[in-house]
C-alpha cells in the first residue's frame, strides 16, 4: 500500500471511531443500549507489546485504537467484537504491539488516581468490593488531618460507602474494619502481576503472558 493510500485509509478509520463515539455520546433513546455498548467496547482492557513482543502495560481499547491509527503499533490480536459506526465497521483489539522497541525503566509509575485503582483491581480496599473506576474514590489511610500523606502507601482504592463509614478515623478506631492488603508502590513487577491475574481466562492473552 503506497503512503498516500495508508493515509487515507489511516484518516477513514479515524473517522470511523469519531462517528461511533459521537453515537455512543449522544444517548438518544432509540439507541440507548448502542450507546452502553459503544461505550463499554472503548473502555474494555487490550494487552500492549514491546517491539519484542514482551507484555508491558494494559490500556484501554480507545488508547489502543489510537496507537494502531497513528501507526505506532499494530494489532496483533482481535477480540471478537466489532464498533460500528454509520459507514464503517472497526475491529477491536485485544493485543497491541508497539512497532518501535520502548525501554521501560524498572521503576514505580507516576502516583496518580488511575494508577492507584490499577493497583488496586478496582476493588475497595476495605469491602472487597469490585466496581467501574466511576464508581470508586481513593481514600487516605491514614486522614490528611490526622498527618497522613498521598503516598502509594497511604492512597487506596475506596467505595463510597466505605468512605463516608471511615470518615475521619484511623482503622485502630474501628473494630470492624481493615484493609485487604498492605498498599505498595506500584512496580513493574505489580502490572506484571495484574495483567497474568487479567489473561488467565482469555486464549488471545495467555500466549504472551505465560512463557
């Protein structure tokens, strides 16, 4: 395919997608379960590759689609399902590989929200319970007013209802309320971890996570 061609096809898949997102943005009544549907497809987890085909991070299908439209990677593998907008059809990915190969630093990554609720499985760190990242807050161990820091160790995953409960208390004040697991730095070893704990049950992922 000559580059003009590869632009142009490049430009028509983008097109694609804005037209499926603004569907699934508009929530109109007909085409209200389209919409959940267009919105849970973009949001559904898609394995990322080094050039070496070695497994290095999790991000979401719209991200991956993104990476493979501006030819940073490729998808190696799909997942069966199909966004569909007006005038086209776009495979999902399940697998993406980067086509350039990308040092990754043995180090923690930058402390953020979405970080911590990746470490955290999405799970509240004091029910057990798992939910939409939407649904969940971050809460500090130790209260800032009580001298507590947002450190890795001191930020977990949080449900509302388990907030409001803990309020302004350490968990030495509350008889009946501890924490899953001691909360860490989020190492290269930890999203290792999380994306095996993910393939599992899926074939597609099992190839590059399991050697």
């Amino acid at each position: 395919m000559s580059l003009g061609k590869a632009m142009m096809h490049a430009r028509k898949q983008k097109s694609a997608i804005k037209a499926a997102v603004a569907v699934a943005a508009a929530g109109e009544h007909a085409a209200g379960q389209q919409t959940i549907q267009a919105m849970h497809i973009l949001q559904m987890p898609v394995l990322v590759l080094n050039a070496s085909y070695e497994p290095i991070n999790i991000c979401g299908a719209r991200r991956a689609l993104v990476l493979v439209l501006k030819g940073i990677a490729r998808t190696e593998e799909e997942h069966g399902l199909t966004l569909h907008a007006q005038r086209a059809r776009v495979p999902m990915p399940s697998v993406i590989r980067l086509l350039e190969y990308r040092r990754i630093p043995h180090q923690t990554r930058a402390l953020s929200r979405k970080n911590i609720l990746l470490r955290d499985r999405n799970t509240c760190q004091y029910c057990g319970e798992a939910m939409p990242p939407g649904e969940l807050t971050l809460d500090h161990v130790v209260p800032r007013s009580r001298g507590g820091s947002s450190t890795w160790e001191n930020l977990v995953a949080c449900c509302h209802a388990c907030n409001r409960r803990k309020g302004n208390r350490l968990l030495s004040e509350i008889d009946d309320m501890v924490l899953l697991r001691e909360p860490r730095a989020f190492s290269l070893h930890t999203s290792r971890q999380i994306m095996r704990m993910l393939g599992r049950g899926d074939d597609r992922w099992r190839k590059y996570l399991f050697y």
